[in-house]
C-alpha cells in the first residue's frame, strides 16, 4: 500500500538522500560556468554551402573520433558493423583476440564496396566482383592471378586500417591516423556518462531517418530546449523547460531537465498527467495510492526508486537522486545526442549526407536498462526511412516536423543567420567548437 511506501519514503528521505553535488565518484552535478560566446548571428550558409560541406569534411568529419556502433553487436570473431558517414564507409571487425579494427569498405582492386551497410559475420571478406579476398585483419589473402599484375599486389598487401576503440558499450573509430587519444578527445564525458552502465541496457530501437535539412539542423534542434513551449505543448505537462542547467565543456556540451514536473508556464493540474503518471508506474508506483502533492511527485519518484531499485534488478547506486528521473541531455561532439536516464537512453547519431549539404542520415537507438537476472531481449531489427514515412512517436514526429522548412528558409537572402538566445547557449557552443575546427591553422586538431 502506498501509505507504507510513503512512510518508508520519508525514512529513505532522511537516510540516503544524495546530494547531486557530492555524489561519490558519479556523474558531476554542479553548474560549468557559462562560457562567453557573445551574441553575433551564426551565418545560415553554413548550413546549404557546398564550400562549407567540404571545409566540414576536411577539418571536421576526417578528424574527430565518430561513433560506430555497439559493441555487444560485435561479440564473436568475425562479427562486423559496417556504417557510412558521408561518403566513406567502414567495416568495423571484431578479431580473433577479442579486439576491434576499423577499414575503409573498400576493396583494392577496382573500389567495390565489399559489404552493405548493417551487420553481419565473416571469416573473411571477399569482393563480389573478381574475388580479391581479405582477412578479419584487413590483409589481403588472395588476389586471383597475381602474377598477371607486373605492379604485384597493393602496398603491404593490406587495407589501411583506422584507429577505433570501445568505450561503455559503444564502438568508435576515426578516419584520422593521428586522431588525438580516445580519452582526451571525451575528457571529460567518461565520469559523466559512464555510471549509467549503457553495457547494461539492452537495444530497444534502431532506425535511420533520411531528413530533408543538414546535419547541424538536427544537433542544433536537440541542443536546445526552448522550442518546447513551441512544438510539444503536451510536455509542459511532464517537464520543467524552465529551470534547466547548461554546462558547456571544452568540446562537449549537456544540459539537465527536470522530468516529472509540470512547467511554470502552465497551471499546476489537479490529476496527475498522463505523462508523469506514466514514469510512475514505469517505476514501480501505484498511483491510485498516490496521496501526495503533483509538486511532490518528481522528489517522490526519486526516492521510491532509489528504496525499491535493488530489489527490482536495477543498480542504480553511481546516479544521484536527480538523475532517477531527469533528463540528462549530452552531446558529444560533433554529432552524437543522448538523453541520459536511469533506466534508458535515448540517441541520436546526426550523420551528413555524401554530396547533399541539405540531407543528413537521423539515426535513433534506444536502449532500456535488462534488470539483474532477467532475460537479455532479442536484438531488434534495423529500419530506415524517409521522413514522414512512418511515424518516430509523437515528440520525435514534433521536432522533425519544421527541419526541411527550416532548411528551405536558411537559403533565403532575407535571413542572414541564426538570432541565438540564452536557453540556446549550447548552439553557440556547439558552433563555436564547429568554428576552432574549421578554423584550425593546423587542420589536423
Ligand atoms: S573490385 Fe574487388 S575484386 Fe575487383
Ligand atoms: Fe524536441
């Protein structure tokens, strides 16, 4: 009965109440401050010049550290991820010694691409067109007829390969060979993300959306939250858009928003809304039994998971209180979003498009935390879509609806650039870090 819960709930109040500023060794609470980023415009050309597209792939997409895929898709040798990102696509290959290497997709002889994108197992990979045959280390096994080639076989008889590395359930490479370590680049998202356990969480969805705007459109569209009052009206009634912190890092960049909580700019409602009645019972709670104040439910969902969690499966001892149920939005430079939470993630990988600086590939993962002892759920299947295809849910369907309008209207002469206010500070941030790449007198940063 929720009478026993609510006393026990002031018992777990006084006793283990976690303060996010001091939480052990997990994930920072406190307030970065706020970087001066000025109030200039941020030029609209960025986002439809073909100049610009190429200066990106140059400084940019050829230097940072990318996000491949996970890694509990590749766990058997020979298992592989193959995914593009703009016009290069890459076999990601688990080896026989447990680990992983990246290779262009390529084959050396006429540029066949030597798999589709997805994934899938091989003991070697063979070209579809005249044979030549590599191995899991990208070396090259078998050219038919060699000795009709006077040149020999390529150099080193090999793929190049790229570097690529694991890190909390997830596979990442970089096209560039001299790519700064791993843990310099994500300095210092790994004490930030990591106590969320992602390895524990298994894949929920798995879709690529083909959207008609460019790539920054969307990382810009999810690096801020004062669109909400604008296009998901419904939520005003789930979260707080109005109390939320910014922190912005050296490249990365998150903010924290306050779920389960009704917004400022609506009245307090006498029920309780669907939506948070939802991350109630998604918790464990009776909301029938429910007796408290709807200003009172967040505090309440909090300490209600943090005294039942161990005995539903789920550690949760690495998060703070505010972290059971809020939204810890980050963005890992250049194009990964992630809504962080206790029991789930939501991800965006916002990926350019080859040729068309007004396209982009919106990949969406979701994965759900698998309590202690239960069963690992079958993987689930890949889709990929055009936009307006096929419904992404509702708040997802709310923010790509104005993309490729937006799109079309950054191409006008009436509109020099973006007119960035203080609750989209990490847009600014975000195209600053843009700036010191493109800008860069040492492209190779
Ligand atoms: S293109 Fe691959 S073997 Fe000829
Ligand atoms: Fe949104």
């Amino acid at each position: 009965m929720w009478d026993t819960a609510r006393m026990d709930v002031k018992r777990v109040v006084d006793v283990i109440r976690v303060d996010p500023a001091t939480c052990g060794n997990g994930t920072p609470a406190e307030r970065a401050p706020d970087p001066d980023l000025g109030t200039a415009l941020i030029p609209a050309e960025r986002y439809y010049a073909p100049e610009f597209m190429k200066l990106e792939w140059e400084r940019v997409w050829t230097k940072v550290w990318l996000l491949g895929g996970r890694s509990d898709d590749i766990t058997a040798p020979g298992d592989y991820i193959c995914t593009e990102i703009g016009k290069e696509s890459v076999l990601i290959v688990r080896q026989h010694d447990g680990s992983v290497r990246c290779f262009p997709n390529v084959c050396l002889h006429r540029g066949n691409r030597l798999r589709p994108e997805g994934l899938g197992n091989a003991e070697q990979f063979r070209c579809m067109y005249h044979h030549w045959t590599y191995g899991l280390d990208g070396t090259l096994d078998r050219i038919p007829d060699l000795c009709t080639f006077a040149q020999g076989g390529p150099p080193k008889m090999a793929l190049p390969s790229f570097p690529c590395t694991e890190w909390n359930g997830f596979v990442w490479y970089s096209l560039n060979p001299d790519v700064e370590p791993f843990d310099d680049y994500i300095s210092p998202l790994k004490q930030h993300l990591e106590p969320y356990h992602p390895e524990r969480m298994a894949w929920k969805r798995d879709v690529t959306v083909e959207w008609d705007c460019n790539w920054k459109a969307s990382v810009d569209a999810f690096n801020e939250s004062y669109h909400v009052q604008g296009i998901h009206p419904q939520l005003l009634w789930y979260l707080d858009d109005t109390n939320i912190q910014i922190d912005c890092y050296e490249r990365h960049n998150r903010y924290l928003i306050p779920f389960a909580s009704i917004s400022p700019r609506v009245a307090m409602p006498s029920q309780i809304p669907p939506g948070i009645a939802e991350i109630m019972t998604h918790a464990g709670m009776d909301i029938a039994d429910y007796e408290g104040r709807i200003g009172d439910i967040r505090r309440d969902v909090q300490v209600f998971k943090r005294q039942h969690g161990q005995a539903q499966g789920k550690d949760y001892s690495e998060l703070n209180d505010d972290q059971l149920t809020d939204d810890y939005h980050y963005m890992i430079f250049p194009n990964v979003s992630l809504n962080m939470h206790a029991d789930d993630i939501m991800m965006f990988r916002q990926r350019p498009h080859a040729t068309d600086p007004n396209k982009m590939l919106y990949d969406v993962w979701v994965f759900e935390l698998v309590p202690e002892g239960a069963e690992w759920p079958k993987r689930v299947r890949h889709q990929r879509f055009r936009h307006g295809d096929k419904s992404i849910g509702l708040v997802l369907d709310q923010d790509a609806y104005n993309l490729p309008t937006v799109q079309l209207g950054m191409r006008s002469d009436s509109f020099p650039g973006l007119w960035i206010g203080e609750q989209e500070l990490r847009i600014r941030h975000f195209h600053k870090v843009l700036d010191d790449y493109i800008n860069a007198p040492d492209a190779s940063l």
